[in-house]
C-alpha cells in the first residue's frame, strides 16, 4: 500500500460558502488532509508516504471542457492574495465553490496525486490518494459542491484507457454528480454510488435510483439512496448489494471515491457511521480483491477525520 500526499492543497483556503444569501465558514478547509497525514504518521505509517509526480494537462482535458480549466486558471489568477475568493458566475453549480488564487494549483495537484496513485496500482494492490480539493460534484463543465477537477473521473478515464474496464464506487455522503454525469453514456466506466437521499440533500438533482445510464452506458450506472441518518447495520445491508454490481461487471481497475462524511458527527451531514465501521467497509472494499485506488473526497469533522482515515486504512491493510 502507498499513500500519496502532496502540500499544495494547503494554500487553497474557501473562507466562506453562501447558503440562500447566509454566510457560513467554509467547511472544506486544509486541516481535513493533514489531520489525516497525521494520525496515519503517529500510527507508523509514514514510510508508506509518497509525493506525487507531474503529468500533462492533457489527462484533466480528457474529462473537462477547454474552456472550463482555463476558466478556473484565469479566474484563480485575478485573485491578488490568498483570501481572495472570486464566486464565479459561469461554470458553476452552488454558491460554495469559490476560486481561489491557490485554487487552480491545488486542483491540478490533487488530479497529480491520483494520477500517481493510478500508476503505482501496477505494483501495489491499494493505493491511498489524499487528494484535496475533493472532485466528485465537478462535471465536464461545473464546478461545485467544494469540486472543480473531478478526481476520480480522470483517474477512472486514464485507467480505462487500452479496453480495461473500471469500477467506481462512491461511498461519500453525497451523490457523485459529476462523475456519474462524465461517464453516464459510458460501459467501460461504472459508477456505483451509496448516499444520502437527493429529494433532500445536496446535489438535490441527481443520485436517484432510476438513474441507470444512456445509450452505451444504460445498465452501468447504480444509484443507492440512502435515508439521511442511516446507520451502519443499514449501510453494510446496501453496501453489500454495490459490490455486488461491482464484482459481476469484473472491472480490471477499481477506485473508490472515499468520502468520511458518513460519519455520525459530520458537521454538514447525518448519517450514523462509527469510527470502527469504516475498518469493515474497507475489509468489504478489499474483498473484491481488485488493483484499488481509493480517491479522498468529502468528510468534515476535522478532530477525528485522522481516526476515521486510520480505522478506513487497516481495513485496506488486512
Ligand atoms: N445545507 C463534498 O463532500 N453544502 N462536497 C451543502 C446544504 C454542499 C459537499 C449545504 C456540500 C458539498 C465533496
Ligand atoms: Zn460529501
């Protein structure tokens, strides 16, 4: 196993998100990874550590719209010191994903981060990318939800390259929109996502059951709504059912959009989950016995995000 980490993430600081004209302290902010970093350190895991290498622009073009990244880097651009926060009024899906001068940088680090998480699957079978900021929400053309390059996505397309087919499951609080928009027409790509209800939770406009994919893609899209405070017994129950879906499709590369907002004390969700239980939804991931990169997305309880991670990873390790 290999867990890959990179300091960039930490300038990029979203000070305020905005909530039908109500300012709130943005939730998304650097001590999440490095919180993370720290408990798996103080746990002996340090010489599991690795820095990212660089890769061209080309592999974040595969998944967003020219346009839409030259957006982001222009806009980050215009920003004259590291608080400034320009709310876009293009590109975008919600009033909390602010562009930031640090923003660009770090958005193109974290798709770095996994990108080298990706590679190193030819000789690990589990790969840990602490990416930040998070990517599910981010579509072809749509920042959003804390999200502008989607992760998981690019990891996923550069994975599926020479006819290998990946799994994608999405275990964070929210549905994935953007990933399951970029790859909604698409079999070589499935997306699995469990998460909380969309009739009432962010993104609202995507994650529902009847979801299943167009064109190439109908059959290869699962949504699992879940009620808002789910517990873990309720979770292990729809769990098994994704992975279910998972093992049948017999993916070659499978990547686990990792979000620890499922967390009984999420400051922005409510789900139920305990700090032990992620060890056995990591042993239950493990058991498909598949070259897995696991993605960091949400999850915002920031005192026991290191516990969570730390729990999550001896799962990854038995
Ligand atoms: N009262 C991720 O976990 N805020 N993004 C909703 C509703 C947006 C979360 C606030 C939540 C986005 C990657
Ligand atoms: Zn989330």
């Amino acid at each position: 196993m290999r867990v890959i980490h990179a300091p960039d993430h930490k300038k990029h600081r979203p000070p305020w998100e905005y909530i039908n004209n109500e300012k709130f302290p943005h939730a998304e902010v650097p001590e999440r990874i490095e919180e993370i970093v720290k408990e798996l350190k103080a746990n002996g895991l340090a010489e599991l550590f690795v820095a990212p290498t660089k890769y061209p622009l080309k592999h974040i073009l595969a998944v967003h719209h020219k346009n839409y990244v030259s957006f982001i880097k222009e806009k980050a651009g215009l920003n004259k010191t590291e608080k400034d926060a320009y709310y876009p009024s293009f590109y975008m899906m919600d009033t909390y994903t602010p562009i930031m001068k640090a923003t660009y940088d770090a958005a193109v680090e974290a798709v770095n981060v996994v990108l080298t998480g990706a590679d190193l699957l030819k000789k690990e079978r589990v790969v840990y990318a602490l990416s930040r900021p998070p990517g599910h929400h981010a579509e072809n053309n749509v920042l959003g939800g804390y999200c502008y390059f989607n992760n998981a996505a690019v990891a996923a397309e550069y994975l599926s390259q020479k006819g290998k087919k990946v799994a994608i499951l999405d275990i964070d609080f929210h549905h994935g929109n953007g990933t399951q928009r970029i790859f909604f027409d698409r079999s070589d790509v499935m997306y699995v996502s469990l998460h909380a209800d969309p009739a009432v939770r962010f993104p609202y406009v995507s994650g529902f059951a009847h979801e299943t994919g167009i064109e190439k893609g109908r059959g290869y899209n699962y949504n699992f709504p879940l009620p808002v405070s789910t517990t873990n017994m309720q979770y292990e129950k729809t769990l098994h059912k994704a992975l279910a879906v998972i093992k049948e499709y017999k993916p070659d590369y499978f990547i686990v959009s990792c979000g620890f907002d499922t967390y009984e004390k999420d400051p922005i969700a409510a789900m139920k989950l305990t700090i032990p239980f992620y060890e056995t939804i990591a042993q239950h991931i493990m058991s498909l016995q598949l070259p897995t990169l696991v993605v960091q997305e949400g999850g915002y309880y920031v005192p026991d995000l290191g516990k969570i991670a730390y729990s999550f990873t001896k799962g990854l390790l038995k």
